[in-house]
C-alpha cells in the first residue's frame, strides 16, 4: 500500500471509511483529489482466479464480490456529480480472465497480467454473464501498467456551471476589492480583510474562474445579496452588483436532495443549504467563502462541490470612518 500511495496522484484519504448499505467500506487510498479510490490487493495470483470461481472457503468474498461492493459504493459518493473511478491494484499480479472480466464490471485494474492454463480460462468463460453489474459504459483497458506509469488522471470533464453564494457576490462587488484596500476600519474584521486582500487581491482570482462558465445565483441568495445592498451597500458597491447581476441567471431555489437533509445548527443555516442543494441539483460548482459550511456538511457526511475562496465584506459605507493604511497605488 505504501509503495501504491507513493506514486499516487493527488491523495487525500488512506484507509477511509464510506457509508455502504447498513456497514461501512474502507477504500485503501482517495486519490485525484478524490475522483479516484484505490484497492490494493496482495494475494497470490492463482488464489484470487480460484476463489472467484467458488473454489474458496465457505464465506469467503471473491475479489468480484468486492468489486461489485466498491462500484455500488461509489454511486452513492459522487465526486463531482460523478462515482469516482475504482482501481484494483493487484501487487503480485492478476491472471488475464479474471483482469478482463473486472474490466467489464467497470474496475481499472493496475498489475501485471498474468497467462492463466487452459481449464482455468474454460471455466472464466462459463461463469453466467447474468452475475455482471449493469454498468453502461465500459473502461478502457490498460494491458500493461507499472508503478511508475499509473493512469490515474483526475475526472477530464470540467465543470462549466458556477453557482455563487452570497458571501461569492459580496467578495465581488465589494470596494474593498475593487481598488480601496488601503484603509485601517473601526471595524477589526474589515481591517483584517483588506489586509488579506493587499496580499490576495479576490477579484482577479474570481474574474480567472468566471472565464467561459455560465454563472447562476438561486432566488434565495439572489434575495439576501440585494437585502444587504440595499441596507449597507455604498453607491459604487449598489452599481457593480447590479452590473454583475445582468451577467448571471436567476434560477429558483431546489428544497430537495442530500444537502437539504443536512441537520439545522452551528454552521448548517438553511440559507447556505438551500444555496448548496440548488447548486448540486443543477450539477455545478459552488462558489463560496462559507468554509464553517462546507466543513460542517463534510461532518455529516456530505461532500460538497465547491470552490472556496477569502471573504470580503461590503466597505464602502465605512470609509468614511477609517484612516488611510497605506497611500493608494
């Protein structure tokens, strides 16, 4: 396992536990920032033909049996509104049979393959094609795979949708990010920001993402994010969000799905919820500087699509009562 983890792209979990069923299963490695789980197995070859076909002890799951486990699970823990791919990565090699048939079930199998003798291929061949997963689209085969050249490229469909939260709109029309970051507020929270911001100024980062992607906002956030322009919002900052609202699309809020499942309290307010399932029932990405949120539903079990960047407060209103930090550039 270690020397699979050492060559593995982008890891973030080993041995993780996922929700399955009325258990749990522990996938071995999460890797590709989690578009990717990882079994390694270290059995003999042989063994693993044999004991597919029925030939292990009584109980005894087969590496298809695990297989069909780790496929089931995965649908139920999308990455990116997808199950992330299952890799098999056998240490001492699978013979060819068995490596062709866990291909069909939908498992990249990493190991080297290995010829299996005539009454071993016979027998693979009448095992009844009924007990195979009703999987739609076959993996590709990767017939010749070593530690040092492991496909395991992260998901290649990029994501084209963005959904912004409040906080997301606030960060973007804020004069604090657009050119009057240089001053020293009554407030300790907007001085702390706009130093964060003379540092990492937001705009660019969120202007960078934008890029070729069509941007929704759901009614609820669409409702705060004018509430709050209208009560503290300063001129400038009441002109860019209006700017920026004729560029998204205003779609109505989602009340269903996982993330409406997420217990009420601490960080999960039904406002964010309501943002985030509107956002995976549309299938996009999340933008949001609401980290207590995201991090609260991973707690609970919900991974949430996302891309999470700096708050930035509306400060406008405030200058009129702060003291230049630094003479503007």
């Amino acid at each position: 396992m270690v020397a699979r983890l050492s060559c593995s792209k982008d890891p973030v979990s080993v041995i993780k536990p996922f929700k399955y069923q009325k258990s749990r299963l522990e996938v071995d490695i999460v890797c590709n920032n989690g578009a990717s789980w990882v079994k390694v197995i270290a059995r003999n070859a042989r063994a693993l033909t044999l004991i597919s076909l029925g030939n292990g002890e009584y109980g005894q799951k087969s590496v298809l049996d695990q297989a069909n486990s780790y496929l089931m699970c995965s649908k139920c823990h999308l990455h990116h509104y997808r199950p992330p791919d299952v890799i098999f990565h056998f240490a001492y090699g699978i013979e060819i049979p068995l490596a062709i048939r866990l291909e069909q079930m939908g498992i990249k199998v990493e190991g080297e393959r290995i010829d299996a003798d005539n009454e071993i291929l016979s027998s693979q061949h009448d095992i009844s094609e009924h007990d195979e997963l009703d999987i739609s689209e076959e993996c590709e085969k990767d017939l010749d795979v070593d530690l040092q050249s492991l496909n395991t490229s992260a998901l290649s469909t990029e994501i084209k949708l963005l959904n912004l939260d409040v906080s997301t709109l606030l960060a973007y029309v804020t004069n604090m990010a657009n050119g009057y970051n240089n001053y020293i507020y009554r407030e300790p929270l907007l001085t702390q920001q706009a130093e964060m911001e003379r540092k990492c100024p937001i705009k660019p980062i969120l202007d960078d993402l934008f890029q070729d992607k069509e941007v929704i906002v759901c009614q609820t956030a669409y409702n705060n994010f004018m509430s709050i322009i209208d009560v503290i919002g300063g001129p400038n900052e009441t002109l860019r969000a209006h700017e920026l609202l004729k560029k998204v699309r205003i779609v109505d809020d989602v009340t269903t799905g996982r993330v409406m499942e997420l217990r009420l309290g601490g960080r999960i307010k039904d406002r964010s919820r309501l943002v985030f399932a509107t956002g995976e029932n549309m299938k996009s990405i999340t933008v949001s500087a609401n980290e207590g949120f995201v991090r609260a539903a991973r707690m609970q079990g919900i991974e949430c699509t996302v891309f999470l960047h700096e708050p930035r407060s509306l400060s406008e209103i405030k200058e009129g009562n702060a003291t230049m930090s630094i003479e503007p550039s």
